[in-house]
C-alpha cells in the first residue's frame, strides 16, 4: 500500500529535496529572462530563499509536519530575496498556516496547504499580475482542491496531478504576459516554484535527486557536541552514544541509511556518521536498548555510554534554583544601568539599498544611516534590510529599495520591524537620490513621505547593458553582446557602439521641463569616457546642467538621469 501521510521527518526530506532540485537549476531558471540582460537573478534569489529555509530545519528532526513546515516558513522569510524569492516564502507561509496543528498531512491536508499558500501570496502582492509565479500556484491550488473531492484519499496521486497542473499553466504563462511571449520564455518564478514541488515529489516517492548535497545527519562529524543544557524539553530522556565497528558482512551503505531513519522513528538528535571501518551513532530515545537492537544488526558495538537527561535537568534545576535568588538582585541593577545607558531614539533616519562604490558614497555623503549592499545583481534579504532598519536607532526609518525587485522585500521588513518603517518606490538609485535629496528633518512623516515619493518619481532614467542572447524584443532585433539602452521598461535602443546608444538613449529619457541631466558611470566605464560623453551631451542640451559622476555599479555601462 502506498504512503498516504507525510510526517515531520518526511516533509524535511522533501523541503530539502526543491531547495537542491532549485540549485541545480538556479542558472538555467536565471535565463528565463525577458529583458536579454546579463543580471537574470530570479532562480538566485529563490535559491538563496531556499537554502535559508534549510538552514532553519537542517539541525532539527521534528517529526510534526505542522512545527516543521512553521520552521522553514520562518528561515525562508528572513532569507527571502527579490519578488520572487519572497513570494515563495509567503506560499510556504501560506501553506504552514493550512496545515496548522497537524503533526501528518494527507491529500486533502496538503491541498488545504497549497489553497492557503496561494492566498497568502496574492495578499503580499499589491498588485498582482496574471501569468506568473502567482498564476503557477494558485492554479495548482485550484486544480488540487477538484482533485482531492474526488480522491481524497490519493496523496501520491495528488502530487502527480500538482506537477502536472503546474506544467500545465506554466506553459500558458506566456500567453498572460505579451513579453514572454516575445522573449519565448515562460515565467521565470513559476518555473521556480515548479522546480521546487518536484524536488518534493521525489523525495516523497523515495527517487534520489542527482548530486544532493544535503541529507538527515549530513552536518554532523566526530566532533558534534551534545549540549543537554541547551534544550527547551526533553521529549526523549536518554541520550545514547556508540561506535559501531567490525561490520558484518554484506552490510552496505543503504543499510546504514536505514538505520539512521529508524532512529529518527524512536528519537531526536540523530546523528549517524562515518564509513564502513568505524560508525558514530548519537541520538535521544526513550529506548535505547531499541537503539542498540537495530545497531547490533550492522557490526560491534563498543564505547556505549547512556546519560538521563531528565535527571540531569533535575540536578541542573536545583542549583540554578540556588542561584537564582543571589542574581535577581545583581539582574535588576544591570537592566537599570543598562536603560540609564540606552540612547535616545532621533526622529528620522534612511536606509538605502545600493550596488556600486560610488552610489553608496554618494548616499553617505548625502546623510543615510545604513547602505545596504545589493540592488540589480544581488538582491539583499528580508532579514538584510531588517537588520539595517534596526541598527539606524531613530523612531521612523525611510527606506529607499533602489530597485523594483527589492521593493516588497523591503516592505515585507517593514512589517516585521518594531519601528515606524516608510518604504518608498524607488526602483532605481537615481530615483533614491533624488528622494533623499527632498528630505526634510523639519517636516512630519506623512509630509516626508510624500515630498520624497514625489521627487522620486520626477526622476527619469536609462541604463545601458550589453545583450546576453540573441532574441526579438518589441520588433527589435537583438543579438548576443549588442548594446542595449533600456527606459520605462523598453529597450528603446539597440545597438554595437555604447557612446553612440547613451546619446540616443539621453534622447529618450530627457523631456520638455528639464534643468539637469546626470551620468553615472559604472565600474566597467573609463572615467575618459564618460567625462566625453558628457561633454557632447552638454552641447546637445546646451541649457541643461550635465554632471557626470562615479556609480561604480556592475554590468551596466551608465545610468542617465534627467529631472
């Protein structure tokens, strides 16, 4: 009979099983980009998502699927990067939420998980948009609700049906979206999402994802310490160490693999490591002579030590008992000292995401607290942006996102923040440097607010990259390693030569009203030439102001501005 629940230990399997699946896969899912630019990053950020949600569950063997799943929710929200990358943890959020208090899931468990997940998701999206990574799930969800009323009690039929649900709409994503279309792409975060469950797919059915690096135990060596004083309870009071040596013949690999599964059944902190000459065996257990049973199986035991953990704790209760009357007293005077000490909170302060030496010298000369490393190449985390807010020490933080694929990461820590965070729309460090440039310390935040999103977005800019592959884009025809100028989302210009795209592009981006236009240079960009560019374009605008100045951001040769 086939398996029809999925546990706490399993749902770990699986949840690692996506995020190698997804890492495997990450460049190729980096190329399903509509724009031919070289800074593809969407299976980079849902990778990195993914791995953050591994390292919150890799130490734990918790057999409930709910605490298991509400685990990896949290490690994929504090790691979350780029739109994608924080839809996917609001879909593992959603779903914790739909199988809450359940320490197995069935089909129709697992279907209430991917309903949630769905909903949760196109809640964090202001405005969401058919034809993506939204679409994906919540199709999946929908066509996994129908199914389970049928058959309800079909786990593995289900999840066959989620893959090819998701196959199925992934590959209508282009027609939702003109721009797919054109690129001949599909969504690149659907096709994230959907690398995912099929790394859950198979771990559940027992297949092996090639070259996993990341298994039950695989942390662990000879050196792992047990901390019994560490832990919150003790569910399994024995803790029950050997080595196991001499083994018998014809014992193999997938034997010991077995094994250390069966320990995860009887106990926690399993750590099962070594080779055929030598086997250490850790684990807590309510049975330990179980524990030894199963090891017997494989070779001889020896060097076997058992410890109660829960007389431990006993003894450990007491004296802390003893001591804790003499340091009450010692505590209340330092929290004393330690709020006399603490320094007042200022009004105002600015975080600012920035990619680029000159950009962020820029907004350290113009007075922001804390420049976050990221922006068009590496999106920085939720907990990134979050720790920046933090560390500013001012009553109302003003963050300057810099890039639209950082936006709702950026809101997303502003929810999480104990503080008054305004996140402003600003999709590019132009637009945040005119932002800040409008701040006014005298102003309240509501006047702030609106004074800096209006100076944003008065700001018009194009940037200038180079094509990573051959493609039509808007009846453009593109090959690989053309210069490309981009503007309001178009690729206004193509070309082979860069000084003669950035004058056309200035073209495009400079409008009636104008008084000043700024090149900023990137870090693949001679300083010559763009000083040159510079000057011909001050001839072609003769009654505009043009600086040119140093952003040092990668992989695009300039960013112009005009306001």
């Amino acid at each position: 009979m086939s398996q029809q629940t999925i546990d706490g230990l399993l749902l770990k399997e699986m949840i690692i099983a996506g995020a190698n699946l997804l890492e495997q896969n990450r460049e190729a899912i980096d190329a399903l980009n509509v724009f031919p630019v070289p800074d593809g990053d969407t299976g980079t950020n849902m990778s990195l998502t993914m791995k953050s949600t591994v390292r919150e569950i890799a130490a734990v063997d918790e057999h409930s699927a709910s605490k298991l799943i509400n685990m990896a929710a949290r490690g994929a929200l504090k790691g979350a990067r780029g739109n994608s990358g924080v839809i996917l943890s609001q879909i593992l959020r959603g779903f914790a939420r739909g199988i809450e208090g359940s320490d197995t899931v069935d089909a129709q468990m697992f279907a209430r998980g991917l309903r949630s997940g769905a909903d949760t998701a196109y809640k964090a999206v202001m405005k969401p948009k058919e034809g993506t990574i939204l679409t994906v799930i919540r199709v999946i969800a929908e066509d996994s609700a129908r199914y389970v009323q049928k058959k309800p009690d079909n786990l593995p039929g289900l999840l066959d049906k989620v893959i090819r649900s998701g196959e199925a709409i992934l590959e209508k994503t282009p027609d939702m979206l003109p721009a797919l279309k054109q690129a001949g792409v599909v969504d690149s975060g659907g096709q994230g999402l959907l690398t995912v469950l099929k790394g859950w797919r198979a771990a559940f059915n027992g297949e092996k994802i090639e070259d996993t690096t990341t298994n039950i135990g695989s942390a662990a060596t000879f050196e792992f310490e047990d901390d019994h004083d560490s832990l919150e309870e003790i569910k399994f009071k024995y803790c029950t160490e050997f080595i196991i040596q001499e083994m018998n013949e014809g014992v193999t690999e997938d034997d010991i693999n077995r094994f250390r599964t069966r320990l995860t059944r009887i106990g926690d902190c399993v750590v099962v490591v070594g080779d055929f000459s030598l086997v250490k065996v850790h684990v807590h257990t309510n049975d330990p002579g179980k524990a030894i049973q199963y090891a017997c199986e494989l070779g001889e035991l020896v060097n076997m030590k058992i410890d109660n953990m829960a007389e431990e704790r006993r003894e450990r209760l007491k004296k802390a008992e003893e001591a804790q009357r003499a340091a009450e007293k010692q505590k209340a005077e330092e929290e004393q000292a330690a709020q006399a000490a603490e320094p007042e909170l200022k009004p105002y302060g600015m975080v600012a995401v920035s990619l680029g030496e000159g950009f962020s010298g820029i907004f350290s000369d113009l007075g922001v607290d804390h420049i976050v490393e990221g922006g068009q190449t590496m999106n920085p985390s939720i907990e990134d942006i979050l720790g920046a807010v933090d560390s500013v020490g001012a009553q109302c933080v003003f963050v300057l996102p810099n890039n639209s694929n950082v936006i709702l990461a950026a809101s997303q820590a502003a929810e999480l923040s104990e503080h008054t965070v305004v996140v402003l729309p600003t999709k590019n460090v132009a637009m945040g440097i005119g932002a800040v440039i409008a701040f006014n310390p005298e102003a309240n935040v509501e006047e702030n607010r609106q004074a800096m999103t209006e100076a944003a977005e008065h700001v018009k800019t194009g940037q200038i990259t180079f094509a990573v592959r051959d493609t039509v884009f808007e009846d453009k025809e593109i090959k690989e390693g053309d210069i490309i100028g981009i503007h309001n989302g178009r690729i206004e210009t193509v070309g082979r030569d860069i000084h003669d795209i950035a004058l056309d592009l200035v073209g495009h981006v400079v409008e009636e009203g104008d008084s000043l236009i700024t090149i900023y240079y990137g870090q693949d960009t001679k300083e010559e030439d763009a000083q040159a560019l510079g000057t011909e374009v001050a001839s072609m605008f003769s009654d505009m102001d043009v600086e040119v100045q140093y952003g040092g951001q990668p992989l695009y040769y300039y960013l112009i501005s005009a306001e």
